[in-house]
C-alpha cells in the first residue's frame, strides 16, 4: 500500500470517529452501560489510556496499511490478554498476527 492509501485510510477513519461520537450524542441511551461492549469494553479500558489509542499512536509510522494493520492486532491482543480470561488465547492470536507481520517483511 502508497502512502496515499495510508492518508486515505486515515482520513476515512477519521471521519467514522465523527460519525459515531455524533451517534453517541444523539443515542446516549444505546451507550450509557459502563458495561457497553461496543464502545467501552473494560478489557480495553483499564489502563491509563484506552488501547485504541495506543495502537494508533504505534502504527502510524507502519510502512504499509497491511503491516499497521497486523501490528495494531499484535497489540490488542498482547494488550488485552490479561483482561479477558483467555490469556493463552490471545497470546496465540497476538502470535499468528505477528508471524504474518513478520512474513511480510520478508
């Protein structure tokens, strides 16, 4: 992937943030449960800053959208693998992400 698909990538998602802030203030009700699975998972939330926000920050120097992509899922599962009850689990799927990424890099 160019560059230009990476600023594309980044633009659209940015502009799917907006839309669903907007949603959220336009239907508090459907995002009110501190328990929302959606929006809030506290396996995603327990930490200083939210895990979204951390792999944004990692991949944004990724050198395609693919490898950021592969990288962001690396660290979901690293990040959340205490948090869910599967910790083996997502240490495997953190494991075949990062081979994938690896492999790319090849």
């Amino acid at each position: 992937m160019s560059q230009m698909d990476y600023e594309k990538f980044c633009y659209e998602y940015d502009k799917f943030e907006e839309y669903m802030s907007d949603f959220r203030k336009e239907n508090p009700e459907l995002t009110a449960d501190s328990s929302d699975q959606v929006n809030s998972p506290k396996h995603y939330t327990s930490g200083k800053q939210e895990v979204i926000d951390t792999i944004e920050d990692a991949i944004s120097l990724a050198a395609s959208v693919e490898r950021g992509f592969l990288q962001g899922q690396v660290l979901k599962y690293m990040l959340r693998m205490w948090h869910k009850g599967r910790p083996l689990q997502d240490a495997e799927k953190a494991q075949w992400y990062l081979t994938r990424l690896i492999n790319s890099m090849r």
